[in-house]
C-alpha cells in the first residue's frame, strides 16, 4: 500500500494542481519551458527556427545573435561562434522538440537542452497554452 501510495502521489499531486489551476486561474509552475538550442550560423537557425514553427511545437522562437563558444570536443578545447535559439513552448512538447531538432540538425550532437519556467505574464503563458496544441 504504501509503495503504491508513493507511486501514485505525482499523478495525483499533478490532477490536483490542474485541477486548481482550473478554478482559480492560476499558473502551475513548470508547465512550460523555454529550449535553449545552439547552431553553427545565423541561416541554420532560419530554417531550424522555422520548422519548428512549422510543427506548432513552440509559440515563440527567438534568434540571438552570435557568440563565442567554448568548449570541448573530442579531447580538444574548441573555440567557434554560435547563434543561439531560446524556444518557449510546453514542457510536454520538450521531448518531441528534441527528437524533431536532433533529426534535421547538422551538428552530431546539438546543444538542446530545457528549462521549465515557474513564473510570468499569465497572458503571455496563457498565450503559449493557446499557440501550442497539447499531446
């Protein structure tokens, strides 16, 4: 019992939370996220920003300007410019961006990582709710 009981308190914690969510109006913290992904140049983030747009998987892209990077690869210290995409979206959405970015990205292992967002204008998350379709 209590073993189920443990496995059982994050579903049930999550309906709780929608279900507040739902009377109040309120934010639940982490719903969505913003994907932090690295490109070799200010095109592949055109066209990668754009097909993610494409597959309704984010609401809003932006595209930041260049920046060094360093970093190690393959035993070797490295050194390049990248442009940097910020992508908000659902946290649920996370895992599909990943798979879809990692599947027309030309880099062998792109930088595509996430953080959920705990706050914010609740019309802009709302915003985000209402631009990307659920699961």
């Amino acid at each position: 019992v209590v073993t189920l009981s443990l496995l059982m308190y994050p579903v049930l914690r999550s309906l709780a939370l929608q279900l507040h969510s739902a009377i109040t109006g309120s934010y639940i913290s982490g719903t969505h996220s913003i994907a932090f992904i690295n490109c070799l140049n200010e095109q592949i983030a055109k066209d990668i920003a754009r097909a993610i747009m494409d597959k309704k998987l984010a609401a809003y892209v932006n595209i930041l300007p260049k920046s060094l990077a360093l970093y190690f690869w393959k035993g070797e210290l490295e050194e390049s410019t990248e442009i940097l995409l910020l992508v908000k979206t659902r946290t649920s959405k996370i895992g599909e961006l990943s798979n879809y970015v990692r599947s027309i990205h030309p880099f062998e292992i792109p930088e595509i990582i996430s953080l959920p967002i705990d706050q914010g204008n609740p019309l802009y998350l709302k915003w985000i709710e209402e631009s990307v379709p659920r699961d």
